[in-house]
C-alpha cells in the first residue's frame, strides 16, 4: 500500500495529539522525520504519512479536530 502525506508539522504537541486520536481511530501512520523534529533543527517538519486508501479519512479527522482548515 503507497503512503501519502496529508499533514506536516514543526510542533511535538501536535504531533503527540494527532497520534492519540489516529490510534483510537485504529489508522496506520508515520510520521517521517520525527526524531529530527526532537532536534529542533532549523525548518525540520514532521510529516504525517498515510495509507492512501485512508488519506481522505485522516484528512477529515485533522479538520474536526482543527488541524487543517475547513
């Protein structure tokens, strides 16, 4: 199965939210780069990858949960 991005952030809060509720929603993700994050280096994103079969489903949850926009 391809994974595609659907999301990309610098903020470990984020991240540790969008977790949460993409495990309770039983959604298989990675989160390439998110060691280097930790780091703070200098313009290091997170980005939230995807199954692309589930990619509409994520990015539906990332909305009602404020993530992306409307």
């Amino acid at each position: 199965m391809k994974m595609i991005e659907v999301y990309s952030t610098y903020n470990p809060g984020d991240i540790a939210v969008i977790k949460s509720v993409l495990d309770s929603e039983d959604i298989h993700y990675y989160f390439q780069g998110e060691n280097a994050n930790m780091l703070v280096a200098a313009g290091a994103y997170a980005r939230l990858l995807v199954q692309d079969d589930q990619a509409q489903r994520v990015r539906e949850i990332l909305r009602e949960a404020g993530f992306l926009e409307q």
